[in-house]
C-alpha cells in the first residue's frame, strides 16, 4: 500500500508543477507537454485550472486509496494517453513550424505511459486490501 501512495503522491506532485508553470507561462518540457507549440496565455491558464484539479484529485486520494478513486485515475489516464497519442499520430506539428520535433510528444507520452503501468501494476497488488 505505500508504494502505490508515493506513486499517487508523486501524480499529486506532477500535476501541481504542471498547474504552475502553465499558470505563469513557462514551457518546460514533461510539464508542458506541447513546450514547443504555440499556445495563447488564455489556453495556458485554463491548463493551469485543468492540472490543479487533477492535482487535487490525486492527492485526496494518494492521502486514502480507495479502490474506485484508484480506478478512476487509472481509467482517466488509459483515456489521456489514448488521447495524446490520437494527437500525436494526427496533428501536423512540423506544417505548424519546422522547429517542432513530435518525437518529444512521443516520448513524454510514453513516460506518462510507464507512470500509468507502475500505478496499474501496484494497484493489482494492492487492491484486495484497499477499500472500496
């Protein structure tokens, strides 16, 4: 149980640092996963609001696994991933600018990934004795 706690404390921690530098602008790639796409301030503080709530969630419930909230994380991350790689396979980065090189999306994708099956992997372990 307390290894899959660090890893829903280390998503807390993940989303509350994505939340802040969206908020204040600052493209730092794993925590702006299109770092070097254009993006208007706007869509960068809805992010911000978006990450904090994600934040939040994972902290209530790194803070008391329950098996539904685990699940829950683990359904919501199978359908980001799904959807970051439906935009990587799909979007035109390199006609939005030549500087733009996808292969980082792929790679903090993948990254993202392998959170998710170390998240999954513990859960099966443990979730006999969290509760529901």
């Amino acid at each position: 149980m307390k290894t899959i706690k660090i890893l829903l404390f280390g998503g807390a921690m993940y989303f509350f640092l994505m939340a802040f530098v969206h908020a204040i602008g600052l493209k730092i790639p794993g925590l702006y996963i299109y770092f070097n796409v254009p993006s208007y301030p706007y869509q960068d503080k809805i992010i911000s609001l978006l990450a904090f709530g994600w934040a939040t969630f994972f902290f209530a419930v790194a803070s008391n696994p329950v098996k539904r909230l685990v699940e829950s994380i683990l359904l919501s991350g199978a359908a980001a991933i799904i959807m970051l790689t439906y935009i990587n396979l799909t979007t035109d980065f390199t006609g939005l600018s030549g500087a733009i090189h996808p292969k980082w999306f792929y790679l903090q994708a993948a990254a993202l990934f392998v959170y998710w099956l170390l998240l999954f992997w513990h859960y099966n372990k443990t979730k006999k004795i969290l509760p529901l």
